[in-house]
C-alpha cells in the first residue's frame, strides 16, 4: 500500500547511485512509498544527461560514483539547475561541504527501511507543501539553510 496521499501529487525521483544493487533497492522503496522513479545514473557524465533530458523533484545523490567522488559537484548542478533537490545518500556524510553543496540534507548508509520512508515523506512535505509538517526523521540530516526553514516550523 503506498505512504502518498492520494490527493497529493506524488514525486519524480533521479537515483544517482554507481552500486547496481543499492539502486535498485532504492527504486523498489521509493516507488512502494508511491514515487516514479524517472531515471538512475552510475557517473556524473550519466547524471549531467539525465538532469537535462528528464523532469525530477528529488533526486537521491551518493558521493563516490562510477568515476570518482564526483557526487558533490553532480548536487551543486542539480540544485543549480533548479529542477529538483537534491538529497545525499553516502556512507562518507564527514565529505560533505558546510555548504552540503545546495542539497537538503543527508541520510546515512546504511539507512534502515523505517527511516528511509520516514524521510520520503517528510521530503515529499517538503517538496509539495514546504515546510514539512511532520518531525525531522532518525537518520536524516538537514542542510544548515533547511534547518531554520524547515526544522524549526515542524
């Protein structure tokens, strides 16, 4: 049974993701939790391509990608486009920037399942109707600009 609302618009989701398995894990929660996923990329290169060529509203970014740690710069041109947020999925939340590179925030690997789909709905609160109305989940990190906005209104 999905966790969306049905009078809300679900969301379109990227996974920026180069473990085949980790991704395809994340699909299937993501679209449990009633999302489509639009695409997934493994490079930078991939993900550069797949922000032009498709409409998101989140996408989910790792850090260490096919081609190095590219995962950083491949946020910055995600939020720089402003066609979605964008969310860091890392084992390594230590080589984020102070700035967290225009993203909303991070969850930590590994992530349980409870926590994941607690942050897919408070970022679907966030995405559709900001601020989120529901607490912060376990687990998932604001970006410093989301944490007067979005934290201290819920």
């Amino acid at each position: 049974m999905s966790s969306v609302d049905s009078r809300i618009e679900p969301m379109r989701v990227l996974i920026i993701e180069d473990e085949a398995l980790l991704a395809m894990e994340l699909e299937g929660l993501v679209e449990e939790a009633g999302h489509t996923v639009v695409g997934w990329a493994t490079s930078s290169s991939e993900a550069h391509t797949l922000v032009d060529s498709v409409e998101a509203d989140l996408a989910f970014v790792d850090i260490h990608l096919s081609d190095g740690p590219t995962g950083i710069d491949v946020a910055r041109y995600i939020t720089g486009q402003k066609c979605s947020m964008a969310v860091f999925m890392t084992a390594n939340p230590k080589r984020i920037p102070e700035n967290f590179a225009g993203a909303v925030g991070v969850i930590a690997k590994p992530y349980t399942i409870h926590g994941l789909m607690a942050a897919l709905q408070y970022l679907h609160e966030g995405v559709r109707h900001p601020p989120p109305a529901s607490a912060l989940p376990i687990g998932f990190t604001l970006a410093p600009p989301y944490r007067t906005s979005w934290a201290g209104s819920s």
